[in-house]
C-alpha cells in the first residue's frame, strides 16, 4: 500500500493525492502513513491526560454554548516538543511541499490537533472554511482507532460540493475512522459531519492554510 516512508511510494502518493484533488476535490486512502508511525501517535495520544484535551470550540468565545450543540469532541494541539507528534508534523509538511510543487496550491503553513471523541460525542455538517473568510484551504484528517466496527458510529461523512450555502447536498463518503485511514478535502467545498460515536474515537485534524495578508477575519482562537 501507500506509505510516505519512501522516496518513490511518497513521490506516488503524492501524485494520487495531487490528482484526485484536482479532479474532485477530495482523497481517500486506508494506510497512508507507515504502520510504525500510527502505533506510535496511538501511544501518544493515550499517554496523554484527558486534562490535555479541552473542549474544542468553533468560531468566537461567545458562542460556546452553541459549540455544545455543534461538537463535543476535545483537542490538543500537536507540537514539535515531543518526537511523535514532530514526526507527524514532519511528514504532514513534506505533503505540503509535495502538493504544492504538484497544484501550486501556495499551501504556507499547517495547524494539527489530536482529537478525542468521548463515547457519545459528534460533530454536526459543517463547512472548515467558508469562502474567503479563512486561510484553511486543506483538511486532512488521519485516524487513529483499531478494528472500527460498521456499528460502531463514528463515521465521518462527506456531502458534495455545496452550491448555496448551508444547502442540503448528496451523500460523498462514509469512511470509518480505521487506523491509517487518511481523508484530505478542500476546506471550503465539501460540508462533512462525525456521527455520534459508541465507542472512543481518535484522530488527528488539521488544515494546510495559506498566508491571506488582504483577510481581515481572525482564525479561530485556539
Ligand atoms: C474537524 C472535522 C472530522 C473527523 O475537526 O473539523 O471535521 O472525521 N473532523 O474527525
Ligand atoms: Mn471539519
């Protein structure tokens, strides 16, 4: 399969990732990235404390009581302190070079945080960027779970190309959020929802931005 840890699988991969954005936007692959770096982020992520996590939150502070209903997932940004997490911000920034040589994509920098969904926990359809008001161009989303079962929940669904906003739109993809699964879309075209989840659910989230001096919008705080 796939994998990013040599040159020419990097270089294949690439490509594929490069052509299936160009040609629908979106790309999915199961074991994209090498099997010893998913165990390695699967320790980290459950060496870490709940108290590493805080709620995520959409938009500005005010709005928090409206996250509830929104999403109930919790996050921790990825940093390079620690060895795991800086070879995943690693790899994720040879991604971002290699589609940029490929889509002149002017991808300038990257944001990833782990995210844990509690039993019970959802994220509602939602847009990641909305036109012209972020710099998030690409999600990219690697997940982190062994063995997800159909009747697991979890699933991350994917609807197409919305054309008025908040305009319901056809069903793209489910993908079960299986260890090694990467999913990468334009942030700003396709609506996507995290069913509610039966059972603990990881991930790493994280978005390729570009650097929009004329923007006068804040990304959300963190
Ligand atoms: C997000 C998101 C999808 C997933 O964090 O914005 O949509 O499958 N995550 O975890
Ligand atoms: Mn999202």
């Amino acid at each position: 399969m796939n994998t990013l840890s040599q040159p020419d699988q990097t270089t294949q991969l690439f490509d594929q990732i490069a052509d299936q954005l160009v040609e629908r936007g979106y790309f999915l692959a199961e074991k994209a990235l090498p099997a010893s770096l998913c165990l390695a982020l699967q320790q980290r992520i459950q060496a870490l404390d709940d108290e590493d996590f805080k709620r995520a939150g959409i938009g500005r502070e005010q709005e928090h009581q409206l996250n509830k209903r929104v999403r109930t997932d919790q996050i921790r940004w990825l940093t390079r302190q620690d060895p795991i997490e800086a070879e995943y911000l690693a790899q994720m920034e040879i991604l971002r070079l290699g589609i940029n040589r490929r889509l002149f994509m002017g991808l300038f920098d990257a944001e990833f945080h782990f995210a844990h969904y509690p039993e019970g926990a959802f994220y509602k359809r939602h847009l990641d960027a909305f036109r012209g008001n972020t710099n998030r161009v690409l999600s990219v989303v690697f997940y982190l779970n062994d063995d997800w079962q159909e009747d697991q929940g979890g699933e991350l669904l994917l609807y197409a190309e919305e054309q008025t906003p908040g305009e319901e739109t056809p069903l793209l993809k489910r993908v079960l959020p299986e260890s090694g699964t990467l999913a990468i879309f334009l942030s700003d075209q396709f609506p996507h929802e995290v069913l509610p989840t039966r059972r603990d659910r990881y991930s790493i989230a994280g978005w390729f931005r570009v650097n929009n001096t004329l923007g006068d919008q804040l990304d959300p705080p963190r």
